[in-house]
C-alpha cells in the first residue's frame, strides 16, 4: 500500500494485518526520519487485537516522514510513512552499495541533510519487493535501488539517542555512517505490561526483571509505579490516591487509564477495544450467523490417563493431554467430516476442507485468543505436543503472528483447566464446531456391572445445524467418547 506523496516520494501505509482486523497500535518506531531503509526491511512494530507485528516497507529510500506517535492507534490505511527513493553515494563506504542494516530489529543508515537528486520523473517509479505481508504487496520483483546523492558532507555528532540510534548534531567531512545498531525492544512477559510502562512513563530499561532470564513481569513494572509514587515523582497519581493498575478484568481489553470513567456518573466507562474488541466483534457476529447447537456426555477418562502415563514412562518427550485429545479429535473428523467446514452465505454452499487446522482456547494476560495448530490431522501424538507447546508459549509472552491466530477449521477448547465441568461455547466464526473438554475428576461410575470410582469427563459439542443434522454431531461426541473410554480404538486408524 504506497502513494505518492506531494513531496516526490511513496507515502507507504498500513496494511491489512489479517482477519479483518481494522486497526493496529504503534509500539515503537525502528527508523527515524533520514534513516536509509532497505527494501522490506521492517519500519515499525505495531500491536494489534491479536499480536505484535514488525511491519516492513515494500521500498528502499530515504524516510522523509512519521506519521503518529508511540501509543497512536492507526486505521488500516492510514500513512505510517514517507520514502524517497533512490541511491544513496558514498564511495568507500558501505552504504554506497545499498540500505545497510543494524543488528537489531530496526534502524537504518542515517542520510540526515541529504535531499534527494533531481531525477526523470520516469527513475523515480517505485521498485516494489514483490512480497506480500496481509493484503498488500508490490507487483514488481526488486530492482536496482537508486541513490540519493548528498548536496553537502553528512552530519555527525552526538546530541541525542532515539530508539537505540544515535542522533546527528554538527556538520564533519566524510561519508554517511551507518547508525548504531538498535538496543532491541526490552523482554517483557506481554505486551499489556509494554503498555502499562508507556502509559505511565517508566523506562523499561531501567528495571530489572524478576522473570527467567531477567523477563519483565508485570508485578515488577507495578513495584517500580508504586516506589515512583512514594518518591514523589509522580504527583498526578499520588493526588488520586494511588496509581490505577489495571485489574484482571480490563487487562484483555488494555489498561484502562483513570480518566475513563466519565466524570458524575455511578460507574466506569471500558472501551471496547483490543483483544476484548476483537472478541466481542467475532462472538457477536458468530451468534447472529450460526444457527448452533450443543449436545454433551459424560465419558470414563480413567484408560486414557493410564494409556499417557504409559507413554510418559516409557522415555522421550512427554506427552500432553491435550495432544491426546487433539489425536482424537482429528480422527473423529476423519470420519465425519461435515464438522470440519464452513458456510459459504454468499454462494449458500457448504465447503467441506480437506486440511484440519485445528485451534485451541488460550486464556492470556491479553485476553482470550485461539492459535492454530496447521494440519493436525498429520501429526502425531509428539507433534502435537510440540506444537502446542510453542504456540502456547508465543501467545503468553504476547508473540504470535496473524498467520498463528487465522485459518482455524475446527477447536478444541479445554475449559477443565479453569475447574469447571461444562460449558456451551460460542463457536469461532466462521468455523463449524467446538469440542469442550470440562475437568477430569475422581467420580462414583459404574464399570464392569460393578461401582467403582472412575477418572470422569464431561464432553460437549456445539455445532453449527446448517452442516449437518443432530445425528451427525452426536455421532461425532460418541466416537470421542468411546476413544477416551478405550484409546485402543485409535489404533484402527494408525
């Protein structure tokens, strides 16, 4: 998405990020105006409803302009930056060959006081990379970048840091440097903890980490607000008696700020943004489109728990239960596969998918999000486990991409870790069905015509009743049911 701007360069803007996300936050700049950029090399690092993304520009050229702060919430569309393009002269130096990069996430070299030449109008064409990030590209492959030649010696000099870069103040003969290389964004736990530092600016630099490997918690940034406000240093906070932390309730929608809540009135205002924005816009829009349905049993779990105890003993990596369950899961499908699709309401057509991309309910700092695991139904037990590990481990620390939260064909949502026996969930637009899991626990149950306490689960499946009727969905739960009755089923399938 580039424009030309009135000033001779491409206004490049932000893209569409995936899943219909409409708008992203801006969490740090990486270039700064006069920074040399290569072609796709990331310029900013923005956060959106569902994840941190490092937005790179399909063009090479010289930053001529920013557009919005740190903090500023953009719409898709909107410019985030201006680029001349062209070359940069400097023999002998290494910029002379191109955009240099810094070792870091971002940063560029600096061409401070350099304007760009007078060019044909026709040089001045955009080379785009070709590449495609969410809904936007270039429809040329990379060409030879121009150079933008300096009318007068560079600036040097020291007079300020920004962003990890040092900053240009007095003229010096030579060629253009190449900026230091970026400090790199400090580890946190989430972004919500990235937040709730810039909210109340604290330097995150300045704390040390109590997590592994000296991770940022967010109990650290409050100890650091609440010994800043014994100080003194914040006397805005202290007149408010304390400083408003956000509790577990607003976290998943951000931290709300004091002045949210409108002034005379008995309550608090929360906008309804972020992740809990996104939320409520796919949960909404799932109740008005799906007609659903839940069906639920109750299954003895007491020979799956023995058959992963079994596994777990027997060396290698250990396997989880929700990789069992997610086994079972994709071999349910296999055999009604009306619950692994979709509802075309433009064509009136179901599509019935070939692939399983399975998704699962992970509850974070951020709120509620459903990462994918891509082509569960090729995976085995071990496979499984790795992957969910990785994607839940990338969705607390607040890493994980659109391309892991988009393309889901079913979930599996195990609601037994919060302690509760049931559920009927909303399903995820705009996939078919849910499979919910409740707890697993010690239960009266009659086995082999005698009573005898038995490891007990309650299943649940709601399903959408435009693909397929009540016999179908209950024979789907059924067969979950027998397999973690008796694991030994699977075996058909192996």
């Amino acid at each position: 998405m580039a424009h030309a701007s009135d000033g001779g360069g491409l206004e490049f803007r932000l893209p569409d990020l995936g899943e219909g996300l409409t708008e992203a936050e801006i969490v740090r700049w990486l270039v700064e105006v006069g920074d040399v950029v290569a072609v796709d090399q990331p310029v900013v690092e923005v956060e959106t409803a569902k994840a941190m993304v490092e937005v790179p520009c399909p063009y090479g050229g010289v930053v001529t302009a920013r557009f919005g702060e740190e903090g500023t919430e953009l719409p898709v569309g909107a410019p985030l930056v201006t680029v001349a393009v062209g070359e940069v002269d400097g023999a002998g130096d290494p910029a002379a060959d191109g955009p240099a990069r810094g070792t870091g996430t971002g940063g560029g070299t600096r061409a401070a006081d350099a304007p760009a030449a007078e060019t044909p109008a026709a040089e001045k064409k955009a080379e785009g990379s070709g590449n495609v990030l969410v809904g936007y590209g270039t429809s040329e492959a990379p060409a030879r970048r121009r150079r933008v030649r300096p009318d007068r010696p560079a600036a040097t000099g020291v007079s300020g840091r920004a962003n990890g870069r040092v900053r240009a103040a007095g003229p010096v003969d030579g060629p253009v440097r190449t900026a230091e290389p970026a400090d790199g964004p400090v580890p946190v736990i989430s972004p919500l903890v990235r937040r709730l530092a810039r909210q109340h600016d604290l330097d995150l630099r300045e704390l040390t980490g109590s997590g592994p490997d000296g991770l940022i918690l967010r109990a650290d940034v409050e100890y650091a607000l609440r010994a800043a406000a014994a100080q003194g240093g914040r006397a805005a906070d202290q007149e408010a008696g304390a400083i408003r932390v956000p509790d577990a309730a607003s976290a998943s929608a951000g931290a709300v700020s004091s002045t949210s809540a409108a002034p005379h009135s008995d309550g608090t205002r929360v906008p309804l943004k972020g992740v809990r924005g996104a939320v409520a816009d796919k949960l909404s829009r799932s109740r008005r489109e799906i007609p659903d349905a839940t069906c639920w049993v109750d299954a003895d779990a007491t020979e799956l728990m023995r058959a992963r105890t079994a596994m777990n003993a027997s060396g290698g990596p250990k396997i989880s239960l929700v990789a069992l369950l997610a086994r079972i899961c994709t071999a349910a499908l296999a055999r009604f596969p009306e619950l692994n699709s979709t509802v075309d309401t433009e064509a009136r057509e179901i599509v019935r998918l070939d692939r399983v991309h399975l998704g699962f309910a992970a509850q974070t700092d951020r709120g509620l999000v459903v990462p994918v695991v891509r082509d569960a139904h090729a995976r085995d037990a071990e496979g499984l486990t790795a992957e969910f590990a990785r994607l839940t481990e990338a969705a607390r620390a607040g890493r994980l991409t659109p391309g892991d939260l988009t393309g889901g064909t079913f979930t599996l949502n195990n609601y037994g870790v919060f302690g509760v026996d049931g559920s009927t969930p909303i399903i995820n637009h705009p996939e078919a069905a849910m499979l919910g899991v409740g707890r697993i626990v010690p239960k009266p149950w009659v086995h082999e015509g005698e009573l005898a306490v038995r490891q007990v689960v309650q299943l649940s499946l709601t399903f959408d009743h435009r693909v397929c009727d009540g016999g179908t969905a209950s024979g789907f739960l059924r067969y979950v049911a027998d397999c973690v009755e008796q694991p030994a089923m699977l075996l058909r399938t192996l």
